[in-house]
C-alpha cells in the first residue's frame, strides 16, 4: 500500500493485494489482512483479473463530513479523468464514475473535446444541462489527438450495438463484442461483419 500525508489526512495512492470480490459498481482487494472496499466504474471492474488473483489498483480517497470514501482505478488516466468530473459543480463521485462506465477514457475525452453533449448523456442521471456544463469546464482543459474520428466511430458504434440488439444479442453482448474489435478496424460495414463473427464464436 502506497500513501502520503496531506493537509493532515492520510492520503492513500495505491493498493496491491489480492482481489476478494467484484461486481457492480465495487470491488474489494485485501492487503497484509486488512480489506478494502473501493468504488470503481463498470469498465474498471469489468477489466479486472479473477477473484483470488493479486492485483494492483490506483486510487481516490474522497473526503466527507460523515464518511471516507475509497476508488479504485486500473490506470492513471482514468483516476485523473475522475479527479476532473468532480471538480465540475454539481459532479459528484457517482455521476463521474457513471459517464467513466460508459466509454473508454480516450472516447470520453474526445466526446467533451468535440461539444458531444449527446454521447455524455448517455450515463445514468446526466441531463443535457449537466453535460453542457461537464464540456465548458473541461474542454480546453482536455486534448484527445484524432477526437473528430474517435467520436466518429463511437457514433457508428451506437447504430451497430442497435443493429445487433435487432439480431436477437444482448445489448451488453454487443458493445463487449465492439471492444473486442482492433481499432484499426474504422469502417461501420467491416465493425459489424466483425462483431458478428466474435459474437457467432462464443
């Protein structure tokens, strides 16, 4: 466990132990005999490695009055992508992970580089408004190199997860199919070609 003291508060940075439980929106590490029980985003949790298995997690210890708050992030642009959401006002860690659970943080950054209000509001509980307010604050403090194409393909990506949920899959099926997808791979004809492919696999 890696911390450091600031403003009197002991700040913890990092934990490696063993990974106990995951689901959801959480998951639990245990390090030298003590459990933590951090918050993450379903993309986080997703990506981690089985329950038994060591490893090692970023995180964010929120402060307030009535409780100590734990998240946990697989890498450093997500925790710092976090960081800046609830810096926006009226952001709070809930909301922050919500929008981090619905797109990778390169996709995240692209879409508030671009003014997408649209692909922000696809997380729980973001109306337009908010998602407006998320872009004003951070848009220039954000920079995603080929954002107009990544927002391009993840526009492409919505209309093929709803072509696939036509087919009869899952809608959690097919984005998980789409992340499976080599990035190289643009074309919205040669996505869905592959996405059935891997989904017809399994």
């Amino acid at each position: 466990m890696a911390y450091s003291v600031h403003k009197n508060i002991v700040m913890i940075y990092a934990l490696t132990g063993t990974l106990q439980e995951k689901g959801g929106n959480r998951f639990v590490i245990e390090v030298g005999g003590v459990s933590f029980d951090l918050r993450s985003s379903a993309n986080s949790v997703k990506s981690l490695p089985q329950v038994g298995e060591k490893v090692k997690v970023l995180t964010y210890l929120h402060v307030r009055e009535d409780a100590l708050e734990l998240y946990g992030f697989l890498d450093a642009a997500e925790r710092d992508l976090f960081q800046m959401l609830i810096g926006v006002s009226g952001i709070g860690p809930k909301s922050a992970l919500g929008i981090l659970g619905i797109e990778q943080v390169e996709n995240l950054k692209a879409a508030i580089s671009e003014g997408r209000t649209e692909l922000l509001t696809k997380a729980s509980g973001i109306g337009t408004k908010t998602a407006e307010r998320i872009i004003l604050e951070l848009r220039t403090k954000l920079v995603q190199p080929g954002s107009e194409k990544i927002v391009g393909i993840m526009e492409s990506d919505h209309d093929i997860v709803e072509a696939l949920v036509n087919l009869g899959y899952g809608k959690s099926q097919a984005r998980n199919a789409l992340t499976r997808i080599d990035p190289k791979v643009t074309k919205m004809e040669d996505r869905i070609r592959e996405a059935l492919q891997l989904l017809k696999s399994k």
